[in-house]
C-alpha cells in the first residue's frame, strides 16, 4: 500500500522543523521544499542568505512556473511513499498543492501558527544563513504571504498553535498525528 500524504504549512519560524522533526521520529519521510530551493541557490553559487534564497525561489517560479518547487520533489516523494508515509515541509502556494494533488488524490494539510513576534526572535536564535534580521523577516514575510499562504492555510485538515516551549510544540504534534492517524 503506498503511503500517505502530510502537507506541513505555515509561515517562516513558526515551527515547521520541530514538527518535522517528531513526524521523523513516528517514522514518516520527511521532504522539505525549502531544501530544493535551497539546493538551487548552492547550485547558482550563491551564498544562503535571505535574499538569495528568496530571490531564488521567485527566480524558479517565474523561469519555470508556480509549481516548480514541487515539481522537483515529486521523484522522492513517489520513492519515498512506496515505503513510509510522508510530511512534506513548508508548502506555500495553493498552486503547488494543486500540482501535488494531481499527482497524489489524498493529501492531508497540517496548519502551523504562531505571532510574528515570537517567529522573529525564533528565527533570530534559529541562526540560518536565510534568516537574516527584522528587515529581512519583514520581506520574507510579505514574500511568502503574497504566495497565497493563507489560502493554503486556509484548507487545513488541522492546525497547531505554537504559543510554548518546543517540548509543548512536540506534544501537540504528537496529539495531531495521532489524531490525523499517522
């Protein structure tokens, strides 16, 4: 039987890594978006900073379409399912799960939340090269707002509020995927 479907969705430094992290530790594959941009920012030689991963990202979608993103991670996710079920980490737009639709009928769409200040002092401590500082946050945030996030947040199957310390993060996760049957 193939695989399940987990779409993990929520704005920057909301916690997508840490339920990421648990959904690994229940024995689901996680795929990240983020990496496949990321792999395409190294591949131009460019360094990991904000601007040149999100410049890289809008660069991808507008050279080669809204859903190209999850173009790319389609060959490891048809892998990954023929053995695991799998979480597939910080969609953004409904056009990229439209796209994965078509391809996989039953997805189950996992909404992450959290304030924008408390993501901001986490992004700060998280310390990665794309993070940078509160000016940076401010037009990553706007960047991926204006990708139809909440549209996408919007279809959730279920969402969790991240308003604690990553122990209480782990234990909704936990209750979610429960929940969700995962």
């Amino acid at each position: 039987m193939p695989g399940r479907v987990i779409v993990l969705c929520g704005p920057p430094g909301s916690g997508k890594g840490v339920v990421a992290g648990r959904a690994a530790v229940r024995g689901l594959t996680v795929l990240s978006l983020g990496d496949v941009v990321r792999a395409e920012t190294a591949d131009r030689g460019l360094p990991e900073t904000t601007e040149n991963v999100g410049q890289t990202a809008l660069s991808m979608r507008e050279e080669q379409g809204e859903t190209i993103v999850v173009d790319r991670l389609m060959p490891s996710l048809s892998e990954a399912m023929e053995s695991s079920d799998v979480l597939i980490d910080g969609m953004r737009q409904t056009e990229e799960l439209e796209r994965l639709r078509e391809h996989i009928g039953d997805v189950t769409i996992v909404a992450l939340t959290a304030s924008a200040q408390a993501r901001e002092g986490w992004l700060a401590e998280r310390g990665r090269g794309e993070d940078g500082g509160e000016e940076e946050f401010a037009v990553r945030e706007e960047r991926e707002w204006n990708w139809s996030l909440e549209h996408l947040m919007a279809q959730a199957h279920a969402i969790i509020l991240n308003e604690g310390s990553v122990e209480e993060l782990g234990d909704r996760t936990d209750m979610i995927l429960e929940t969700l049957g995962f």
